[in-house]
C-alpha cells in the first residue's frame, strides 16, 4: 500500500483527501515537481527544490518550506515505499477557497502533498540494450509560461496524448517559426556531426533538471560539444540522434520521427557516451 504526504502526515492513499475548493482541483493552481531516486539516492535534489521555489514566488504562493524538511518529506516517502526506483512527487497548490473566485485569495494555507510512484530502473549505457523512442511532431499550442512547471498541464496531456493515439512514446513540439521547443514531458536535443544542441531556456520550455545535470556534465567533461540555440525542425529531421531527457527516464534515444527513422535508425554512439557521463555523474547533483 503507497504511503503518502498531505498537509503534515504520512497516511495511506487511500486516507489522502483534499477538498473540490482547492485550487489546485479547480484551476491547476500549483506547481509541482518530480525528482528521480534510485535506491534510496535522490538524483538533483537541490536543483528540483530551487525550480519549485522559483515556480511558487512566480505565482505568487508564499510558501517556503527549508529545504531540509523538503529532504525529510523525501526521504521518509523513499523509506516508506521501498527503496527501488522511485519517482517522488511533490505539489504544492493555492489550497482551498470557500468560493471560487480567480483572483488569489488572502489567507489560505496552501495544500502539500507528496508521494512516490515506481520508475523504471535507470538506463544501462549500452546502444545495444537501449529503447528506441518513437516520436510524433506537432506544433506547440500551450500557454507562453512553459517555464513554469505548473499543474496545469492540461496542453502538454493533449499534446502526449497526440502522440499516444498513433502508438509513439513522445511528441516533439515545435513553435509557429517551426522551431523546436521540447516534448510534451521532456526536453528535447540533436546531435549533428558529434555536436549536441538543445533549444536556449526561455519561455517556451521547462528549465529541465535532467537537462541542466547532463550540460553541466557535458561541459566539464569536454569530449562532446554542447550548444543551445533555436533548432528549426529541418535541422531535427536531418539530424545523426534526437534525444528526449526527464527525470523519470534519464536520456531516451528517439530512433523514429513520424515514421521517419532517426539517421540510421538505430540508438547512437553520442547517445551511448552521453548516457555513460551521465550515469557516472548524476549521483554528484
Ligand atoms: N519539459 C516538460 C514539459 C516536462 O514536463 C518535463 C518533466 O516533467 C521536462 C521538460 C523535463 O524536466 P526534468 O528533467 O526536470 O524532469
């Protein structure tokens, strides 16, 4: 049985309850966050905190917990549920109204819950063993504050979902300039003649923790060549590897782009040596 966190104790699920005035059930008003653990060791801990905090103050949720009992939550939630592979989950929403109303009420404590879900075990670095992933494109349609990691995510489950229906695990997502901006839960890369690009952060996507963990990793490394800068999705299609990252899946090779196979279809050697950095240094963030 998942034990989880809501507003102060560890209960079973099935005890969890929030009221329909939330905000959270009634507007997507909150912010949440994802970090990765493997057996018992979370991966970005610091990093995924930081973006919940930037996320919260931008909405306007004056909430700020040290991140010490951030840790605790963690920590107990991992113990509680078995130190596998675990995805923890954190939420923290407006919390609940007596009316509804848009404009942010004054005096309402926000409502925090947590709990941990099983991921899969994290990637070997290994071409030969890897999954393939296979994407559909369709052009971005959600809100201009995609850096926002907010529980509204509504627009990135109908572009998922779009993918989903014509049996892909992901959907790149491009701008009205046909400019890639990411996954519809995932950040997205090329590799072009040994060299990896991914699109600059700014509005239109996720400050990706995965993302920041494996460039921070490339860059001191030094043996691949990174940059971020707009990628048109000429440059995708044309691409050697495509790659999607998130917490729950480290780095995905993508060997099919709506039906067109991935350079020579198969998982890649910069994805291999990237995978491999990245296995050996996550465990530093
Ligand atoms: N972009 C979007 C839209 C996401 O939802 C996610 C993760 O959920 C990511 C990117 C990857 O972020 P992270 O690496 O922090 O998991």
């Amino acid at each position: 049985m998942s034990i989880v966190f809501l507003n102060d104790s560890f209960v079973p699920m099935e005890e969890a309850k929030i009221s329909p005035m939330d905000r959270g059930f009634l507007f997507g008003d909150g912010i949440y966050e994802v970090i990765p653990s493997y057996e018992g060791m979370l991966v970005g801990f610091a990093p995924h905190i930081e973006r919940m905090n930037n996320g919260l103050r931008e909405i306007g949720i004056d909430f700020a917990w040290p991140v010490e009992k951030w840790r605790e939550v963690c920590e107990n939630l991992i113990e509680k549920n078995g130190r596998g592979n675990l995805g923890i989950y954190l939420h923290v929403s407006r919390g609940t109204d007596s009316k509804r109303f848009h404009a942010y009420p004054e005096g309402v404590a926000p409502t925090v819950f947590a709990f941990a879900f099983d991921i899969p075990a994290a990637p070997v670095a290994d071409k030969t063993l890897a999954k393939g992933y296979k994407v559909s494109t369709t052009r971005d349609l959600r809100w201009e504050r995609c850096h926002i990691k907010s529980t509204a995510l509504l627009g990135n489950v109908m572009h998922f979902q779009h993918g989903f229906e014509r049996g892909a695990n992901e959907t790149l997502l491009f701008n009205a300039n046909n400019e890639l901006t990411e996954a519809s839960a995932c950040n997205a890369y090329i590799v072009k003649d040994g060299v990896v690009a991914t699109p600059p952060l700014d509005n239109q996507i996720l400050p990706g923790i995965t993302r920041f963990i494996l460039l921070d990793i490339l860059r001191k490394n030094g043996s691949i060549k990174v940059e971020e800068r707009i990628i048109t999705m000429d440059e995708v299609f044309a691409a050697d590897e495509v790659w999607v990252t998130s917490s729950s899946k480290e780095i995905a090779p993508v060997v099919e782009i709506d039906g067109k196979k991935v350079g020579n279809g198969e998982v890649g050697d910069v994805w291999q040596a990237a995978q491999t950095l990245y296995s050996a240094g996550k465990h530093n963030y």
